[in-house]
C-alpha cells in the first residue's frame, strides 16, 4: 500500500520537474530552481484536487445506492 502511493508521489514529482525544468529553458527570464518548485507544487494541488473530487463523486454514488436500496 504503501510503495504504491510513494511511487505516485515520486512521478507527480518527475512530471512537475520535468515541465518545471521545460518552462525555465522556455522563459528565460525566470530562475529554473524557482520554476522548478512551484510547478510541483502546481502540479500535487492539481492531483489532489482530482483525488478529492473523485472520492467525492464516489461518496455521492454511494448515497444515492443506499437511498435506492433503502425505498
């Protein structure tokens, strides 16, 4: 359980690096270590966002189930 979710967390890290790194050699205007940071930051709100509304959408499936079952 708990290799998987390391393993999720490291490749959010290499995607956010990776198109961090992109912008930085893109925008030259920009620190790359800055750029770095903050598209990782970017990129774990974004998935956690996702995550919870996914797990959302699953508790509200699972009410209207009940309520269904419950008639």
């Amino acid at each position: 359980m708990y290799s998987v979710t390391l393993q999720k967390i490291l490749q959010f890290i290499v995607v956010g690096a990776a198109v961090g790194f992109l912008i930085s050699i893109f925008v030259r205007e920009v620190n790359m270590v800055y750029t770095i940071l903050l598209t990782v930051i970017a990129t774990f709100l974004t998935l956690m966002y996702a995550e919870l509304y996914h797990i959302r959408e699953a508790i509200n499936r699972q009410r209207s189930e009940q309520k269904e079952y419950l008639k």
